[in-house]
C-alpha cells in the first residue's frame, strides 16, 4: 500500500461514535430532492433507486457550520461557466490556453463541480451547494475534450500564487510529468490542499495527479453505496465520494445529470466542498491536517479499514466538522469589512467574535493598523454584548490608505487574528466618498467611438460575444447582462478569421465631466496574443483634455481570462483638466499573430473629501434622490451599515440608521 500519507491513511474508528443527531431543514433549492449525494432518503434518480443514509450528511453538518467565513477553491480543468447559481462569487480567473471560463458545455466542463461546491442555498432555485460562501477561482487548463497536460502544472501553481484555500483538479492524466509532481508539492508547501479524481474507469491504471504524494485522491460511489464502475482503483486512493448521476449545473441558468464518465470528477467535488466547509469552521487548520480530518471522519462503507475502492470511506461532512478542532475563538464579519472610510472622523464596523473553544481573555481584542505615512498601533475593540464588538479606524484625511487587521487572545494568550494570515494579510481600506459620474455595462449605446479596421482587420464591435479560442463566450456578467466590445467579432467564430490585423484599432470613450481632480477609473479587459513574432499588448491611455493630449495609463499582455482593473488619475503627475476620454488600443503589425481583446464593466468615480450634510449619492446637494436613501437606509438591510451610502446619513454615528437621523435629515433637507 502507497505509504505516502501514513497518518492519513490510519482512518480508524475515531469519528465511529460521532453519530449524526442534529440537522437543519431542508433548503428550499427545488432540486434538493434530486441531490442524493447530499441527503439520501432512498429517493429513486435517474432510474436508480437509493439506499437510505448513502450521502454525506449535509443537513447535520449544517446544523454544526452553515459556512461563515470565505474560503478560496479553485478549479484547475476545462473551465467554469458563471452560472447563476454562483456567478456572484466567480473571481477572475487565468486561462494557459483559451478562456478560463467554460466555452466548451461538453466533455467533462467543470461547471457542474462548481455547483456541487458552492451553488447558492435557499434561493427557490435549482440546487444548493455544500458551502454557498465560498468563492470560485476558474483555471482552464484542458482545451475542450483535448488534455494538454503541460499546462496543468502551471495552472496549479498559478491558484496556488492566486489566493486558493483548496484546489481541486480534475484531471486525469495517464502519463508522469516531473513538473506536476512540482507543482503538487508547491501546493503543499504554501499550505493549499489539492484534491483530485480516480480514473473513470474500473481498473487499476495509475492515474495523475491522484496518484502523486501530497494529492488527495478521490473515488466514486453510487447512491446505493456501490463503488461507481466508472470510478478507478488501486492502493493510492485516499478517500471516496458520491459521484453517479450527481444532479448540478450545466450552463448559465440549466440544471442537468452528470455523465457516468464524469463520476469521479462529481465525487472529488463532493471532497472540496467539504473541505471548504471544515476550512471556514477551522480555518486555523494546516492543508494536511484538514486532509486527516476528512480521511478520520470517512464513513467506512466498504471491507474493513482501509481498501482500494473507498479508501478510507465515503466523506461524511458532519463528522469531519465534529472531528475538526475548533479554533479558541473564530472571527466573524457581522457586514463586509468596508473598503471605503469617511474622511476626517473615525470610521466603524461590527465584528463577532465567536468563543468556541475557551473563553476570551479580557480586554484583549484589538484592532491593529498601519497608515500609508506608516503611522501604526492598536485600538481596543469595545464590547456591544451577545459577542460583537465595535472596532474603530481612525481619522485619516482624504485619499490616505489604511492597513488594518483584529486580533483577540483566549484565556491561555493564544491568539487569533482577523484575517486568518495577519499580520501577513490585512484589510485594506481608503478615505473618501466615491461618486459614480460614468457606468457603462455596455448593454445600450452611450457614444463610444470605434476607430480604425474593418471587416477583416478587427475592430471594435458592441456585441453579444460568441467565443473562440482568442475571443470570450460571455461578458463579463453574463447573468445580467450580454454584451461588451470585442475586436473582430463579425461574421465567424473560427480563431484568425477576422482578429486584428495590422492597425491599430481603437475604443474611445465619449467625454466625462470631472468635478474633482481625482476619480478612479475601472473596467474588466480581456486580452489574448498568441505568436512567433513580436509580441502585441493592449494599450490604455488616458485624456484629461477632451482627446487632445493622451498619457499612458497601462499596457496589458496576453491573459486570455477577464480581469478587473482600476487606477486613480492622480497617478499620473501632470496631467490634469476636466474632460476625461479613456483609449483601447490593440495592434497587430506586422500581422504575424492571434490578436484580440474585450472590454466591459466600465466605470468613473470621482473621490469626495466633504458633502453636504446628507448627501447620500455624494451629488453635491442633498435632494429627493438622497431622501430615498434615507427611507432605505431606515428601514431596509443597510440600516446598520457604517459604510458608503448610509454612513453618509448616520448623523449621530450611532453605527445605525434611525429615526434621530431622519429627524436630523428633515431639518438639512428642508434648509436646501
């Protein structure tokens, strides 16, 4: 037997008496039924009927953790579709090839394991997933139905480099890459757990990553607890999962079974959204022992202890949180921390700080920071009862940049910090109010201005994009909204036929008053160059004179994914006026490449320093627009929201919006 994870592979009888005595009800997802693998009540699916207690225990560990702090996974494959089931939290992500999100809909695309990790719970629709707070980092490594395993390893190491907690890869590779072996151990060595799938068919043939030390194997079973005959095996495989006829996402908003050859890639789904969810309950867990925590808490479903078709057994989520130690105490966001701080007062949040394993030592929770002009030290956060605690940013003037993170110590002094990393990773945060004086999604015509090319030489079109392996197959938000500019998109989807050739080609905004001197300009932009010869870029430029003069403002390479990307004006020295334009340039010359981009999301928000009292969309007077701020900031969600709109209109800085302050706006509004 493979002895490369020996501690893993003690899967005793530890979690046996950690019996399920809890749950929660069942969400209102209309397709729960159809996800067996979550909650098994012998319900027949697709034909085939059930065993009763064969999935993984999803309600019971929801009644434990329902997921209350942001974990990162990756998936390294073909691609995620941003379905509506979680386009929300679908991050910008990096393609080796192509685009990272699914342009394929067939052979195996990863959309469906996406759902199974993080699809949205109660939302009435479709189905839930096992952590919905969880955020997705899509990297296509695979080219439809074609593996270019090349890239694999640099697809790990890129959401490793990226911010991933966990990194599922669904791949199955027949042949041994030194530089995958690599890039398994660069993820155990910056702490990422990688998980992966058996061979997708009943045999013994080795397969990869899974069969790498370090990597997390996966095999399959059936909603009557079979192994899936479509699921791999042999003396490598770490753990099993349910995997036939796993009911998720397809494409956009379509809901759909997997296929038998996708069983294993189902299961290993099942495995990352359960470590996902241990993750956010103890994120204090290193990768390799949240992997003994999954692998002790098996359910053990096949012959006794360990064997080569269940590994350690079937994944059980409720006692893997019972099992996973859980932190002295656990920091958890009441609201998102805010990016945004007024200017020239202290700013505020609420935090709870939940005591899970012993008490909180007293007076110890305190928030730390650091100011751009390296002023630092430390605030104490102040208790509000029912574990919250108020912590408070100081004053800083307009523009200025703060470093901030919140640490606590239980009654033994060992320390927990806010996030998890610091003093390593902090929040970040700026003072001032951002006004929106341009948005663009693209969706209707607003006066921009495409220059230069043709048919046959790519420009700029505003269209609904149909994708090929230089050009996307979605917006930026496809779930929203259609269309965006892309360059050459014209007549046919096949890769060169009409890309940029020769030019330049160019995007030119129409022109944007400025009030103030400052303002932050964002877009998403996508970018791909693929070549022998001298390699062409995206070039951004910037006109504060109406198009007369232009400056640099960024020159992009070839990403081959959408990415967001702001900058401030006051960046560039020297350049000032009121008449903001904003340039897209692409080139190909000497036409010798694959050349295109796409633009979308974009937007100009000017920086206030002062308002008027009450001006709550920062207009620079306080009219009917900002009273119905008010009544929503009154009576709706943000009531308590110390941030952006409401913090504008949170007169006595009570953190909360009330009827004080709405007395107190009648009085400015009426003055107007």
């Amino acid at each position: 037997m493979d002895i490369r994870f020996t501690i893993w592979r003690v899967a005793g009888t530890l979690a046996s008496a950690l019996v399920a005595t809890s749950s929660v009800a069942q969400p209102n997802d209309p397709h729960f039924d159809l996800q067996w693998g979550f909650h098994n009540l012998g319900q027949d699916v697709n034909g085939v009927a059930g065993k009763i207690g064969a999935d993984i225990r999803t309600l019971e560990a929801w009644a434990v953790h329902s997921g209350t702090r942001s974990v990162t996974v990756a998936i390294v494959g073909r691609g995620v579709d941003p379905h509506t089931e979680f386009s929300d939290r679908l991050l910008g992500g990096h393609a080796t090839l192509g685009d990272p999100l699914d342009s394929v809909g067939a052979c195996d695309g990863d959309t469906g394991l996406a759902g199974v990790v993080a699809a949205t719970q109660n939302n009435n629709a479709g189905i839930a997933g096992i952590h919905a707070g969880v955020k997705l980092l899509p990297v296509r490594v695979l080219d439809g139905c074609f593996m270019v395993p090349k890239s694999t390893p640099d697809g790990i190491r890129w959401a490793v480099d990226h911010g991933a907690d966990i990194v599922l890869v669904p791949v199955r590779l027949v042949h041994h890459q030194d530089a995958l072996v690599d890039a398994v151990n660069y993820a155990a060595k910056n702490d990422v757990l990688l998980i992966a799938p058996m061979g997708p068919t009943a045999d013994s043939a080795t397969v990869f990553p899974a069969a790498i030390d370090g990597c997390l194997a996966v095999a399959a079973t059936n909603n009557d607890d079979t192994p899936s005959s479509n699921s791999g095996s042999g003396d490598y495989v770490d753990l099993a999962a349910p995997g036939g006829n796993t009911w998720t996402t397809t494409r956009a908003t379509a809901y759909g079974y997997t296929t038998a050859s996708q069983d294993t890639l189902a299961a290993s789904a099942h495995v990352a959204g359960v470590a996902a969810l241990v993750l956010s309950y103890a994120p204090q867990l290193h990768s390799n022992e949240l992997a003994q925590v999954l692998v002790d808490s098996a359910d053990d479903i096949g012959e006794p202890g360990w064997d080569q078709f269940t590994g350690a057994g079937r994944v059980n989520a409720h006692r893997a949180l019972k099992l996973a130690p859980p932190p002295v105490l656990r920091f958890e966001p009441i609201e998102p921390i805010p990016a945004t701080i007024r200017t020239g007062k202290p700013s505020a949040l609420v935090i709870r700080i939940a005591q899970v394993a012993e008490p909180m030592l007293p007076d110890s929770a305190r928030l730390m920071y650091q100011t751009e002009s390296r002023d630092s030290g430390w605030l104490p956060l102040r208790p509000l009862g029912e574990e919250r605690f108020l912590a408070t940013l100081p004053s800083l003037s307009c523009g200025s940049k703060i470093n901030f993170y919140m640490m606590a110590l239980d009654d033994s002094r060992a320390s927990m910090t806010e996030p998890v990393a610091a003093p390593g990773v902090s929040h970040y945060a700026e003072s001032g109010v951002r006004q929106s004086l341009f948005e663009d999604d693209f969706e209707t015509d607003r006066g921009w201005e495409s220059i230069g090319g043709d048919h046959t030489s790519g420009r700029w079109e505003r269209v609904d994009p149909i994708g090929s392996m230089s050009q996307p197959e979605f917006d930026r938000s496809p779930n929203t909204e259609r269309l965006c500019f892309v360059t050459g998109q014209h007549f046919s989807t096949d890769p060169g036929t009409n890309d940029v050739d020769g030019g330049p080609v160019q995007l030119v905004s129409p022109i944007v008053d400025l009030p103030t001197s400052d303002a932050i300009i964002s877009y998403a932009r996508w970018f791909y160059w693929a070549g022998n010869g001298a390699e062409d870029f995206l070039t951004v430029e910037i006109s504060r004179d109406g198009g007369l003069h232009w400056t640099i403002a960024e020159i992009v390479a070839s990403t081959g994914a959408w990415v967001t990307h702001s900058f401030r004006l006051s960046e560039f020295s020297g350049v000032s006026g009121d008449q903001l334009r904003v340039r897209f340039s692409v080139a190909d010359a000497p036409n010798d490449s694959l050349t295109d981009a796409a633009i979308d999301e974009f937007l100009v928000e000017a920086i206030h320093c002062t308002l008027p009292p009450g001006d709550a969309n920062a207009d620079g007077v306080t009219d009917h627009a900002d009273y119905r701020e008010m009544l929503s900031c009154w009576t709706g969600p943000r009531s308590t929201l110390d941030r952006g709109l409401c913090a504008v209109l949170d007169f006595d800085d009570s953190l909360k919006v009330d009827l004080r302050d709405f007395h107190r706006f009648q009085v400015v509004f009426n003055r107007r």
